[in-house]
C-alpha cells in the first residue's frame, strides 16, 4: 500500500542549519514564553493525557462535566464521555458578559469592495436567528446539513446555528463542481442545503445555485427536503416552488432568541469529506467536545491569541482550516477574525497586503503556494504597504521551502515576526506539529515539536523507530482529543485506511524525518494523494472521473513537482481504438475533470499513450510514471514491464 514517494523539499532541508530563537520581546508578553515552560507542560501532557486534557477542558463552557475523561477501544476513541456541551455557545454566547460583547467578532470584505463588521453580540442575534430558520425548517438535532456557499458572514453564521441545534454540518468548498455536491450530500444524507446564488470571484460570479441545481436535477439527491439560497451578487436564479427559501426572507421572520441544545461530548459536530487513496472521498467525522478543545487550545497557544488580536486566516471554509482556526478556534478564544470573500490576486497581488495594512491585521496565516505566487508577484506588492501591524505568521498544508520561508519572513514579517509551520490534516482536526512562537526556535522548512498530547514518531516499514535524520513514515501513537472520530458510515474503511498498516496505531499518510533536535521534517505524502496548491487531491478520483470521458480506455494520474503549486497534476490517458490524442481532447478532458471534480482538479499536464506500464500482475507502475513526470527519464528495474515499447513510447511524447 505505501509507495515511496521522492521529495525535492527533503534535499533542501537536510542542508539547513539556520536557527531563529523566540526573540525576548515576543516571549515576554507570550501565552507560553519559554521552551521551558513548554516542556514542562508538554511531559505533563504525555505523563497523563487524561489529568491535563481534563484540566485544559475546564477552560470552555460545559452545560454538564464529563464522567470520564477517555474511552480508547481501539480504533475508537471518545473524550470526555458524558459531558454535555455546545459548540455554538463556547464561541458565542459564553463571551456576552463581558466586553467582548461589543468587540468585533467577524471583520468581512467583500471581493468587489463591500464591508460590514459584526461583534458578538450581533454575531450571535444572526446565529440565533438561523437555527430558528432552520428548525422551522425541520431541521432538528442528529440531521446532516450540507452548505455550499462562499466567504460571507453567512458561511460563519450557518455554520454555527447547525452547530447550536446539533445538526451535523458538511460544508462543500465552493470550487466543487455539481457532481462532487451529489456525492458529497448523498453520502451525508442531508436534509437541507444552505447555498448563495453566487459569490464573487476574480471579478465574476461563480453561480453556486445553479451547481446546486444541477446536483438536485431529477432528485439526484433524494434526501435533500430545503434549500436554502443567501442572496449575495444578485444573479438570476431559479427557485423550486416548496423547496427553496431565500435566506433573507426566512431570517426576517425568524426570532432572536434561540437556547442552545446540550449536546453530548461525542455528538459529531460535522462531517467534513477529503480525497483518500482509494475510491470515493471519505467523509471525516468530527465530535463536539474533543474537537472544540483542540481547536481552542491550539488557536491560545500556537496562534499566542490575545484579545487585541486581529486574526486573519486566508483558508476557506471548505476546508477543514477554515473550520478550525476561520470559526470555531479564534471564535472559541473570542477572538476577532478577519474573512475576505475573493482571490489573492484580483483586481491584483497587492489585494491581501492592503487589507493587511488597513484592518491592521496581527496574526497572518495561509498557504506556501499562496507564499510561492506572491515571491514570483514580485515584492513591489507588500513593499507598497504598511505591514507593521504583524506580529505572527503561520504556514500550513504542504510543505514550505526554505526559500519561501525566508521570503515570508523578511518581506511580510519584516524580518520581526516568528512564524509557525503548522502540521495537521483533515483528520487530526486541529494543528499537531508546530512551534510555539514565544517558546520554541525555528528553522526554515520544519515543523518543529509536537503540540500537547500529541505523540508523533517516524518509523520504518515494520513499526520500529528510525534514527535521527532518517526518513521514515509518520504515526501518532496515542489517541487525542481532536482526532477523527470515524470515517462517515464506514468503520471498516477507517480502520483500514488508519489503522492497520500499523497497527492501532494512527497513520498519517505522510513521510517525515526527525533531526538530533527532534524537530520534525515533514517529506509530503507516501501515498496517492497528492497535495496540489495546498489542495488535498486523490489519484484515483481524477483517475475515475478521465475514466468517465466517453473516448478514455485507462487513465494514471501522478504528480510533479511544481514550483509554485507544490505538486502538479500529470494524467497519462489511453484511448479507446479509433479515438485519436488532441490538444482539442486534451482541453475536452481537462473540462470534464472540472465538471466531474472541480477546477482546481483539472490534470496540468495530459499524455496520451497506447498503453500503460504494469507490472504481471497488472499494476500500474506509478513510481515509473512519476519519475518520467518529473523528469522526462526513467532509471530503475523495468524488466518486469508487460510491455517495454510503451516506456519508450510515453518518453517521446515528453520529448516533443
Ligand atoms: C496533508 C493534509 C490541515 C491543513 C490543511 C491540509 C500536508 C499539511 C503541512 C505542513 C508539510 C503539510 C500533509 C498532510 N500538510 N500541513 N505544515 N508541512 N505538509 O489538510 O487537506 O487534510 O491535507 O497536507 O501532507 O497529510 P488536508
């Protein structure tokens, strides 16, 4: 199952020896100043997981204390079992007696320039009023809700009324096409879909409605009862007589006034669906208590949240970091949180350091590629503005080049801000490996120490741990509170998927390295999930959805690298006979990938071939593949080749 994959980021990192200590003036004022410090309370964390989770707990709001702190019946854990709890109150309503009441919850800009700031107080009026809306609906405690709109106050505001009558959300990235939207609200059950007639991006209008529709055409998705539809950019759309309901006329009927439901510590607060290396996306499952508390505790310490803070992450919610550090971990510090609705670029580069400048953002955090674009942007852009505001820079979803590191550093940090490389998947719920700015040095390219309670260890193929520097596969031996708490209707699946290379032990999926100092070096996946733009994409799906195209016999899909995206997508195709390659067919199948997956999805580069390589018994042999991807050579063993003249023939191609 583990295919090693070669990683050009590791070379880079093996090399580097710079070093940057928590400068005094940021550990001073810090909620963890020293490495010490840190220590201390990382050894505790391992000694007795329980007695300190129990004890962090303490610091959100419970309706009823848990009986006991964990239940590990491998691979199943539960934490803090018997407590009651409610997500949408910890962020919410817990800060109304006191000054935060009045403090901005959501800063929002639109993408064509439209502002409105919410405090909490007003936050929570909206929140309240949308879990009316949605009871009035039907809606009730148990049921899934899927929501498909874009980076809008809505987007928070339906997120946390599901969360306050414990309906289990599941939101679809806007960049998902109508068929990914049918599997996705399928497989959840949804009764309702909260959507928007569009969002503005680029400059246009991307119609999620209509994908909505289309997803829903000739019932395609049988158990959805009620949409919703937020009008945003004021794009015609149609509304199925019964079904559909604008948000806003709902939302001026319903009352303000909404108590919250106690909901069991394990109640799956949402579902969230991300590529696997087999078959269709997997929906993750997260509960309520655990989830919140890693959300919470790493936002306070890693993300060093004050009240002062202005936090900007860029992510969208679509994504499981915009669940965690948009919503419920700033929000649950009561933090106040910056959302932009557009692209990075548009009307230019300048767009995120303007906004930077003005909103006076603290704490800055997204992606390398988004880093990658704008080193290649130019430092004209952020040199036009005024970033002095910043005190903290944080990085997450693929690995970050040592150059790009340094860029973001010196031109966005202006050489004063830490920055913390954050480590963490879909799964893991929230952030696992990262520094603590004010307590732990950095070194370009690494991750660093493990979070509280949080237990990494890179081993080779037979479980045992590897010497330092040596590379190896990345598990988490013991269980934590923000884990994934199963895989949607599918135990079987996530055992399988997690659990049994090693096993009862968490596999990540991804390679890594540990340095003399401990830090970890993350090396990419080992699997065939590829991270494209910081975009987690599975070999297969883009696989089955060429497959899918009338003229297409076989398909393999692998990655490359890419300077700016990470990996890029390579797609090598085999036509049915009589069906002749093309660039018209290659643009025709770059089409159906989006129309099938999304976009973002689309195969960078497409060969077509007369055959595939595989092994006798009929493996496709992708390590082949990739190393002729990236560089248009194959070494190694062929010999077990069905077929030597197709190598031959895919290397021409590259040629031309
Ligand atoms: C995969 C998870 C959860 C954050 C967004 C992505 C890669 C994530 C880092 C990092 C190196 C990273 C891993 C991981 N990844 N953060 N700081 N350094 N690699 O979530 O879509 O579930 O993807 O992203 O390969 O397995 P995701």
């Amino acid at each position: 199952m583990i295919a090693k994959k070669q990683s050009t980021h590791i070379e880079s990192a093996l090399s580097e020896k710079r070093v940057f200590k928590p400068s005094k003036t940021f550990s001073a004022v810090a909620n963890i100043s020293s490495l010490e410090q840190y220590e201390k309370m990382y050894k505790a964390s391992i000694a007795d997981p329980q007695k300190f989770f129990a004890k962090q707990a303490e610091e959100l709001h419970w309706f009823k204390k848990w009986k006991k702190v964990m239940s590990w019946k491998a691979p199943f854990a539960e934490w803090f079992v018997g407590g009651k709890i409610n997500a949408s109150y910890n962020c919410l309503d817990r800060h109304l007696d006191s000054a935060r009441r009045n403090k901005a919850a959501i800063i929002f800009e639109g993408e064509f320039g439209d502002e409105r700031t919410l405090t909490y107080q007003q936050l929570h009026r909206e929140v309240c009023k949308a879990a009316n809306m949605l009871i009035s609906l039907g809606a009730t405690s148990g049921d899934r809700i899927a929501i498909y709109m874009g980076m809008t106050p809505e987007l928070v505001v339906a997120v946390l009324a599901c969360a306050r009558i414990g309906a289990t959300h599941s939101v679809i990235f806007g960049g998902f096409s109508a068929e990914a939207i049918r599997d996705r609200v399928n497989d959840a059950e949804a009764k309702i879909i909260i959507t928007a007639d569009g969002t503005f991006r680029r400059g246009s209008v991307i119609e999620l409605k209509k994908n909505v529709d289309n997803a829903l055409l000739g019932t395609g998705c049988p158990t959805v009862e009620k949409v919703i539809v937020l009008k945003r950019t004021g794009t015609e759309v149609m509304m199925s007589s019964g079904r559909d309901h604008w948000w806003q006329e709902l939302m001026s009927e319903a009352s303000a006034t909404n108590e919250c439901v106690a909901l069991d510590s394990e109640h799956p607060l949402f579902i969230l669906y991300t590529s696997g290396t087999t078959g269709k996306p997997k929906g993750i499952v997260h509960s309520t208590g655990g989830y919140l508390l890693g959300a919470y505790l790493t936002t306070k310490y890693i993300f060093d949240m004050k009240d002062e803070d202005i936090f900007w992450c860029t992510a969208d919610v679509g994504w499981v970091t915009g669940h965690s550090y948009v919503i419920y971990g700033p929000l649950s510090n009561g933090a106040t949180i910056m959302m932009y609705e557009g692209a990075p670029n548009f009307p230019d580069f300048g767009r995120f350091w303007d906004i930077i400048e003005r909103r006076k953002i603290s704490i800055f955090y997204t992606a390398p590629t988004a880093i990658r674009a704008f080193i290649r942007a130019g430092d004209e852009f952020p040199k036009r503005h005024d970033l002095s505001s910043l005190r903290l820079l944080g990085t997450v979803g693929e690995p970050i080049n040592p150059e790009a590191w340094m860029w973001y550093q010196k031109i966005i940090g202006g050489g004063k801000c830490p920055i913390t490389d954050t480590w963490w998947q879909t799964e893991t719920g929230a952030i696992m490996i990262a520094s603590i700015p004010g307590a732990i040095a950095t070194k370009p390219g690494s991750a660093t120490l493990p979070f509280f309670g949080i237990q990494p260890e890179v081993v080779n193929k037979e479980g045992v741990k590897v010497k330092a520097n040596e590379g190896g596969f990345l598990l988490i031996k013991k269980p934590w509170p923000w884990m994934l708490r199963g895989i949607y209707k599918d135990p079987e699946r996530f055992k399988m998927q997690y659990f049994t290379e090693f096993p009862n032990i968490y596999f990540t999926g991804d390679g890594a390295r540990q340095d003399k100092d401990g830090y970890f070096w993350i090396m990419g996946r080992v699997d065939d999930v590829i991270n494209v733009s910081g975009h987690r994409i599975g070999t297969m799906e883009v696989e089955s959805a060429l497959v899918s195209f009338s003229s297409v016999a076989e398909a393999a899909v692998v990655g490359r690298p890419d300077e700016i995206k990470g990996s890029a997508l390579v797609a090598f195709v085999t036509l049915k006979s009589g069906s002749i390659g093309s660039e018209e067919v290659k643009s025709q199948l770059r089409e159906h990938v989006a129309k099938e997956i999304g976009s973002f999805a689309k195969p960078d580069d497409i060969h077509f071939s007369d055959a595939l390589p595989k092994t006798r018994s009929g493996k496709i042999m992708r390590r082949l593949l990739r190393e002729l991807a990236s560089t248009g050579n194959v070494k190694g063993d062929t010999t077990t080749l069905e077929d030597f003249s197709v190598l031959e023939k895919l290397r021409q191609t590259e040629e031309e």
